[in-house]
C-alpha cells in the first residue's frame, strides 16, 4: 500500500489527501524509512493553510522525531504557530 499511495502522490500532486496519506502509510512500514517520511510531512506543510492543517502535519513530524529519539526537536516542531492577522 505504501507504493500506491506514494504513485498516487505522484500522480495526482493537487490531490493533498493522497500526499497525507502517503506520510501515514510510513507508520504501516515493518522499518519504516523516517527521514524520507520528514521529507514527505515537510513537503506537505508548505502546501497547506496556516492552522489546523500545518499544526497536524507537525505533529506526525514530532511523532516521528520521538520515535527516532530526537526529543528537543520533536517539542520545538510540535509548538503552536503565532496566530496570523
């Protein structure tokens, strides 16, 4: 599933819920390839709406940092945006 969803990515760019999916389907992985995965949730936190949507994608990336043992970084990725005017 993990290469479906990383094709339909691929193919369909615009489509965000497959981007998203695709940074999930790293957790489904037996060892699963945690850079790659930051790369991914990066990626598609520069395409979304400050708010709900970026504050989301930071906590899978915070996720990810606490499994690679990086727990400074995980709590800076994980604070909350300054609210926007």
């Amino acid at each position: 599933m993990h290469d479906a969803f990383r094709r339909a990515a691929e193919l369909a760019p615009n489509r965000i819920e497959f981007t998203y999916r695709y940074g999930e389907s790293f957790y489904d992985l037996e060892k699963p390839d945690w850079d790659e995965a930051l790369k991914v949730w990066g990626a598609l936190e520069q395409r979304l709406k400050p708010g709900l949507e970026q504050e989301t994608v930071r906590l899978h990336a915070a996720n990810i940092l606490i499994k690679q043992g990086k727990f400074d970084l995980a709590a800076r990725c994980s604070l909350p945006s300054p609210p926007h005017r």
